[in-house]
C-alpha cells in the first residue's frame, strides 16, 4: 500500500441518529473487516465500544479504523473516522475533521438537516474539507429525498448534486438510479445486501432521472466546455469515466457536494457509497503540502505530502487504555516514523521515545514496524503530549497549526465519598482532561470545592460515569451551575500607582490606562502600548500586558472570567531603584480591578440554540412552556407529522429540560440543543446571580 493515491482519510459525521455508527457497520461488513452485522440498538456495533456508548445507543468518542475496498481493479485503503453526533462531543468531530483530507455527511430522509448537521458542516468548511452526502434511511415513512437535497442548498449554503436517484421510498424503497452509469440497481435482502443487480430502467423514472443526468452534466461540466458540447450535440456520447472525473474534479474545488441514497440498516447503497469514496475524495496527494511555522525563526514554512521529506505528524487524540497506558492519535503529513525511534515534540521542546506504533480498529490494535506520510495511527510512550501538539524531525522542526475548542457552558462541584480518594480523584481527571480539550477541572478558590466543566448534562453524566467505572472513585456531586462570564461595556480612564515600602528595596510602578470593550471580532486582551519617551521603559510593558491578561481570569462581579477588553496604556513614571516587572504586573492587576468596577460591568450568561420536534397537539404546551424559560421564540416550521420549534434559551433554564418535555408531551417529543452565544443578562437576573453565587 506504497502508493498514496490509493489511501481515502475520511470522516463520517452526522446529526445524532442519522445512522452514522450503523453505516460504518454496514461498511465493516462490506469489506470484510466484520463478519457479523453490528447494530446499534443492540449494543453490538463495533464502533461503539465504550460501555457508555452500548447501554446509551449513542457514540461518545470518535473511533478509527481500516479498511479495503477494491473498486476499478484497485485496491484502496480507507482510514475511517465514526464521529458522534451528539454536541456535547462535538470536540471528536472538530479534532477529526482537522487531520481528514474528506468526509462523508449523512443526513436522515425524513429529518433533512437537523441542527447539529449545521454545526458539522460549518467545521468542515472551516477546514476546508470536501465531501459526499448520504441520504440514509430512505426506507423510514415520511422519507423525502429531494427535499433534503433542498435543504442542503438551503440551510448549508452548498451545492448538492444528486449522482443517484431513489427507486421508490418508504416501505418501497429497493434501489437506486445511478445516474452516472444510466443504470437502475437494486439490492437482494436475503444476502444482507451483499448482492445487488441491475434491472431495466422503471418507466416511471425515465423522465426524472433524464432530468436529474442532465443536472449532474450541466453542474459538473461548467470548467469543461468540450464535456458541455458533447452533452449536447449526443448525451449518450459521454462516458462515465469522463463524467467521474469531472465530479471528482469540482468535488476537490468544493465547488459540488455528489449525494447519494441508501439505506444502511437494510443494507442498501452502501457499496455504491464505498465506490464514490475512492472515486470523489480526495487521497492524501491531493493536498499538496501541509502549512506550519518553524518554531526557531517564526516563519512560516511548508512540508510536502512525500515519504522522503522530513518528518511532521499532528497528534489530534489522546486516549487512556487500561492495556498500553496513554495512546496518542496522530495523522501523519510528510516523511516515516519507525517504531522504537524517537519523534520530537516541537510544542514542548522534548524528544519522546515511540516504543510502539499501531493500526487502529475501534479500540484494538494491530502493530506496525513504520508509518509512513498520509497515514493515521497511534503510538505508545509519550511522557508530556497534548491534543494539537506537532511531532516532527529535530533536525527540520516546524509546528503545524493546531485546532480550537468550544468553551466548557457547565460546571458541577464533585468530592469524593470517602478522602481516602481524593489523590484518585485527582489522578483520573487530570487524566480525563489529558483525553478530552473540552473538559476543565478546577479548584474553586472560596469553598476549595474540584468544579469540572464541560459542554453539557450529558457529557458531565459520561464523566462521572467513567469515573465511577474506569477509576473506581465513588463521587459526590453538586447541583449543574451555568459557566457565565463577564464584560464592561463603558471606556474608562484610571490611575494606578503601586508602591510597597518594607525596608531595603521597595516595590514601584505607576500606570495611567484606558480600559473598555475590545474592537468588534476581537477576543482576548487588545493592548495598546501609546507610552512615549521611556517614562514606563520598554522592558516593563510585557509584564503590564502579563497583568491585565492574567487579571481577566476573575472578572469583578463575581470571580468569572472576561472573554475580551481593550487596554491602551498612555503613561506612568517607575522608579530607577524599586521598579522591577513584578511590581508592574501587580500594579496591573490591581489596576484592573478598580477601573472594571467605574467600567459598567455585566454579566453574560450562555444561550443555547433548541430545536423540539413535536407532534401538531402539543405545540401550544411546548411554547408555553419556552416562554416560561424565558426563551425566544424563532419559527416553527412543519415537518412531516410533526412541527420543529426553533428558539433561543438561556441554559440555566434548560437543566432537566429533556425530563420535563417528556411530561408535557407524554413522551412524544424530543430536543436538540446546542450553544449559540453569550448574551447579556437583565439586571433583575444579575442581581440573583451574584446574590446565590454569595450565599451557597
């Protein structure tokens, strides 16, 4: 498998219960990889080998493995990511999504695009990610095929161009028209779909799928004038071939996204899924080369997609397992990595010995000699390596850029039942937070209380569990508190002077700063250094700008943080004897504190975007219900047999909200829900916070 155009790295993401898990089943199945069809619902899919993951029927972490699949006399190697669907783990999807070169968006037929469709495809996009959709369960009532690929130009912004059209759907669904081939193929269901066979083109489909050929030519052959030409002077005229590579052509562009049917719990269209990997997405090769900068000069710097450059890997995974210890995924760019060498780690500075490099499939591991670039494995022995670390060859270092995570919204206060626990406790979060960037531990600083935090109930509920069944620590736990955050909303003048007289020498600093909201866009601390003519030397600007940054951490409300804040300093005075950068830095922080407080400042709290879907009778007791929880209403839009409300609410009044819709709807309703932003929280509102925060 020398030959790297013949490897596929792709991902497959989806929104919760589009059937993402069970078409990587199906595609384990297919390729020989399984020899038994694992399911879901049963807690047998393979990839869903967490226990967590097999009692809930959801996947909670993305797994990898490997497969082949010969198609037009070639054998491909396909390295496959199953990444969840639900948003508190939406992490798996955006470290995933970082090291693929394509992936494979699978929509239900009868939900369309569902909110965390939306999310998975906006961090495809930010990677630049090409992909193919899979309209999965045609065969579900209320199945709408085309009215998904309509949502998908309208809700996601793209291009979908259907290279397949449905043979009947809901109870009848049995095949697909291949419009690239002109042909009709339908699947054998005593075989598991192993078999399938082409049958004469159903006369009820001739005009559509003569439509929908001429769409696919007419999208695909816009660079090509001489495709165009022949399509019209003889359609019949093009080939397949030709038509192949032009789709893969404006695929790779992301100028198209090719979408196909199927139904992969009934085992249909999950080989013609298989054939369009290989032939429309892109092989490491594609890339080119991969982007970093050289720690040593800063400057940017690029290595070429090729076995013989130097080496450069991105690890996007770590992973805790009670066999081998610390496991740590990475994606290989450029040159090979034998095992029992050592890699350096251009993040930390170290060099790490590998005592063992593996193939991944699900949580197994087949070991390998080398890994070369292009590929995806993990390895065994790093003693300091984080998600988002570059592993490359000392000799030519180079850091490639690495991947950003959502803020924690949740935080709960934990304590082990016994404190003969405590050092275990500690042990496995720090461990916990190693796995996952999402997940903060930390000590509350007024009642000494562990608060963790994380994306939401259910990801805190996974914690806890793993907890309880991988470390063995029994734990207490806390009501879920809301992780708000603060701001200013006023520019201030203010200053500060710091001077700390103890005998000998002393401590001396004096700032004049204007403090207020940072420019639009703009997160984090926006210095501005306007001091003029050495009265603060330039030595001591750093330490200020350390200050103010450091100081955002407890906002002065209530200890929250600050997300953004504009600092300009305008002048001081130092001491030629008592000033040193500490003293400046104190003085900054100090000064911090006082002008937040003449600088208007609010509290935000976070808003979550929800979206129910639920049967026509309850849609009044459900609103109600919203308004109730002071949410905004946005619309509702009719589906079929039910109604999707879409609104805004604020997640501290979202605990427990998937207990309490089951009530009002007798169990016939379900929610999504993810974070949207941060908004300002009324005064009546501010004032219970702060007052609760000061009592508990």
């Amino acid at each position: 498998m020398s030959d790297l155009k013949y490897t596929r790295n792709i991902g497959i993401m989806a929104h919760i219960d589009a059937g993402k898990t069970t078409t990587t089943e199906r595609i384990l199945f297919y390729t020989g990889k399984n020899y038994k069809l694992g399911e879901t619902h049963e807690g047998s899919a393979t990839m869903d080998w967490m226990v967590q993951e097999q009692e809930r029927g959801i996947t909670i972490t993305s797994a990898a493995t490997t497969v082949y699949w010969d198609w037009h006399d070639q054998r491909y190697k396909y390295n496959i990511i199953d990444t969840p669907g639900h948003v508190d783990f939406t992490v798996e999807v955006e470290r995933s999504l970082r090291v693929l070169d394509g992936a494979i968006a699978i929509f239900c037929a009868v939900g369309g695009v569902e909110p965390q469709s939306e999310t998975v495809w906006r961090q495809a996009d930010k990677y630049g990610v090409p992909r193919i959709a899979f309209v999965n369960k045609m065969d579900r009532a209320g199945a709408d095929f085309f009215g998904v690929v309509s949502q998908i130009k309208e809700r996601l912004g793209a291009n979908p161009i259907p290279i397949e059209i449905p043979i009947g759907q809901e109870d009848l669904y049995k095949g697909v028209v291949d419009l690239i081939s002109n042909k009709a193929l339908v699947w054998d269901e005593s075989s598991n779909g192993q078999r399938f066979e082409e049958i004469p083109m159903p006369d009820d489909l001739k005009d559509i799928a003569a439509e929908y050929r001429q769409k696919l030519v007419e999208g695909v052959a816009e660079e090509n004038e001489a495709l165009l030409e022949k399509f019209f002077d003889d359609p019949d005229s093009i080939t397949a071939e030709e038509i192949i590579a032009e789709i893969r052509k404006a695929t790779l562009a992301k100028k198209i996204v090719p979408v196909m049917c199927g139904s992969a719990f009934k085992n249909k269209g999950v080989q013609t899924l298989l054939d369009a990997v290989a032939a429309f997405l892109p092989s490491p090769l594609d890339m080119k080369e991969v982007d970093g900068i050289n720690p040593k000069t800063g400057k940017p710097e690029m290595r070429p997609i090729d076995v013989k450059a130097p080496f450069s890997a991105l690890a996007f995974k770590i992973a805790t397992d009670p066999y081998v210890g610390r496991l740590c995924f990475f994606r290989v760019y450029s040159g090979s990595l034998e095992s029992g060498s050592y890699v350096y780690n251009a993040n930390t500075g170290k060099k790490e010995r590998i005592s063992r490099i593996m193939q991944m499939h699900s949580n197994k591991q087949n070991p390998l000699d080398r890994i070369e670039a292009g590929d995806i494995g993990a390895a065994v022995g790093f003693k300091d390596i984080k998600t988002g670390h570059t592993l490359c060859d000392e000799k030519h270092p180079i850091i490639l850029e690495s991947m950003k995570f959502p803020e924690p919204v949740i935080s709960i206060a934990v304590e082990p039942l016994t404190q003969g626990d405590m050092d275990k406790l500690t042990n496995a979060l720090t461990k916990l937070v190693e796995e996952d960037p999402t997940f903060r531990v930390k000590s509350d600083e007024v009642s000494g209380q562990t608060i963790i935090s994380g994306m939401g109930e259910l990801h805190l509920d996974i914690i806890l569990d793993r907890l309880r069944r991988e470390f063995s620590v029994e734990v207490n736990q806390g009501r879920p508190q809301v992780a708000y955050k603060e701001a200013i909303t006023a520019t201030v003048q203010h200053h500060e002077i710091y001077k700390k007289q103890t005998g000998g020498r002393g401590k001396f600093a004096d700032i004049l700063f204007e403090i207020g909201p940072a420019d639009e866009g703009v997160t984090g601390l926006q210095f501005v250094n306007e001091v003029k003519g050495g009265n603060i030397p330039k030595e001591y600007i750093p330490a200020i700008e350390k200050g103010f940054k450091e100081a955002m951490q407890n906002g002065v409300l209530a200890g929250y943080p600050m997300d953004s804040m504009k600092v300009t300093v305008l002048d001081g005075s130092f001491h030629p004897v008592d000033s040193d950068q500490l003293s400046f830095e104190v003085c900054a922080k100090i000064g911090f504190k006082e002008a937040c407080r003449k600088a208007q400042p609010v509290l935000l709290e976070p808003i979550m975007k929800l979206e129910v879907l639920t049967p026509d009778a309850y849609v009044g007791d459900v609103t109600g219900d919203l308004n109730r929880r002071r949410g905004m209403l946005e619309n509702i839009v009719a589906k079929v047999g039910v109604q999707a409300i879409h609104a805004m609410v604020p997640l501290e009044q979202m605990f427990g909200y998937v207990t309490s819709l089951r009530t009002i709807t007798s169990g016939r309703a379900n929610s999504t829900m993810e974070f949207s932003h941060y908004a300002e929280v009324s005064r009546d509102q501010q004032e219970n916070i702060l007052k609760n925060k000061y009592n508990n």
